[in-house]
C-alpha cells in the first residue's frame, strides 16, 4: 500500500500544485484504502508531525512539510511515505525530478537508486548492518564523491514504525547487528549532492543541506533473505506512473544496478 500510495503521487505530480494538495490526496488515498498515515501524528505530543507525508524539496534531505510551496520545473521532490494497517508499518520514499533538471541531479537520482539497491544486495543470512551501510558509502561517497547523510539513518519496521536495528548510510563491513532471516528493515540513502552536512529549520522536522544543494532519498521496506533482500514495497508501478506522466523526467532510470 505505500507503492500504490506514491504511484498515486506519481500520477497526480505537476508543475502549478501545491505539496499540500499532494499530502491531502494521498491521505485520502490512504484512508480509503482501510490504512492510516504513519507520519500523521508521530512524535513528541508537543510537536508531533503534523502531515501525512514528508515532502521534501530540492535542499530538503527529508521530513519537509507539505505547504503552499507551488510545485515548480527543475524541482527535486522527495515524497516519503508510512502506511499502517493490520497491525504493521510500510514505509517507502521516491525522489521525482519536475520537467528540465540538470544532468548532475539526474546521476544522483540515478546513483542513490543504484547505492539502495546495493545495500538491499547485502541484506542477507550472514551479513551484518555494517555490509549494507558500506556497500551505499562505497556507491555514493567514495566512489562518486557525494555527501552521505549522517546524522539520519535507517531501521527496522514492523509493528512500530521505527525499530532495531538502525540501518546507516555509511561505516565498515563486518560492524553492527547480524542479519537474520525475515528481519525487516527499511533501508534509504539520504544522499546530497555536495557536503554530508546538513541542520534542523525551527520546526524541528525539517533537514537541510548545510550548502543548500539538492539532496535525493529513496527507500525500500526489506525483508532480509537467505541470498539478499526481498523487497516488500515496489517501485516498478511507481515508474511506470512517473514515464506516463509527461511533466515528470526519467532520465534517472538509466544504468540503474539491479541487487
């Protein structure tokens, strides 16, 4: 349900809304659906998110309000969404590139999906967290110079919407818990495009890049395998949504590396 939340998204996303009009339709989209916003509410009682989903835009690393900010051409959206329903949590995010955006957005799009699917790879019997923390490192800093998030990282989910283990983004193989069959974890590279560094806006949600350059998250729910992860969210129909939305640019599934 939270792939066909954010296939939702990817066909309703265009230049001229607002990210709050996005937030009210996938919440209703949610509702509908016998599910309730994981987001919506989650946190210290006195200042609990308020929105159904984190719409992050452009130097927003995550946790961005939904508001009046009019979606634009050349914009960098990441839409982060919980769904919870009989008892479990999903939890999934997607980055979408508005119309023209430069080439270099379109390779860290392209890199932090590759660097997802390189972690799932090392979800498995045997490994620990540390191998799915190097392995998106490696991808995304060492190898492409990228600025790896640190101060978030990602998780177990299941009945609670955050649980053990934390997953990073970065660190050494062999370090950390040992995988076992049917863990499920959500694993997501927040990666920017310059420095790793980045601070909380007075909301107290809201992280951006130190720099104000673009920032890219994807996510996937995982259940750790014998021989790598299996995905329990999706994100073909997601693509799919987004190549026959004409105001939506794909030139990011390019090269993509398949775990």
């Amino acid at each position: 349900m939270v792939t066909a939340t954010l296939t939702e998204v990817a066909k309703f996303l265009k230049p001229g809304i607002t990210t709050l009009s996005i937030d009210r339709m996938a919440e209703a989209f949610i509702r509908d659906n016998g599910g309730v916003p994981s987001f919506k509410g989650y946190g210290p009682r006195n200042n609990a998110f308020p929105f159904s989903l984190c719409i992050s835009v452009n130097e927003v690393v995550v946790h961005g309000f939904p508001s009046d900010y009019i979606v634009k051409e050349g914009d960098i959206i990441s839409v982060d969404c919980g769904f919870y329903r009989d008892g479990y949590h999903g939890d999934h995010a997607y980055t979408f590139a508005i119309g023209d955006v430069p080439d270099e957005y379109l390779q860290l799009m392209r890199v932090t999906k590759e660097a997802l699917m390189l972690g799932i790879a090392n979800a498995h019997v045997g490994n620990r967290v540390g191998d799915i923390s190097y392995a998106i490192e490696e991808h995304t800093a060492k190898k492409h110079g990228y600025g790896v998030v640190r101060e978030l990282v990602g998780h177990g989910v299941g009945r609670n919407l955050h649980e053990d283990p934390q997953v990073p983004n970065y660190g050494r193989r062999g370090d950390g818990k040992r995988l076992k069959e049917g863990m499920v974890l959500a694993i997501e590279p927040m990666i920017n495009l310059g420095t790793h560094q980045v601070y909380t806006e007075d909301d107290g949600w809201t992280i951006v890049t130190a720099d104000k350059k673009v920032s890219v998250h994807y996510e996937h729910t995982t259940a750790v395998g014998k021989e790598k992860g299996d995905n329990l969210s999706d994100f073909g129909p997601i693509e799919a949504a987004e190549k026959a939305n004409p105001e939506l640019n794909t030139g990011h599934h390019k090269k993509v590396v398949m775990a």
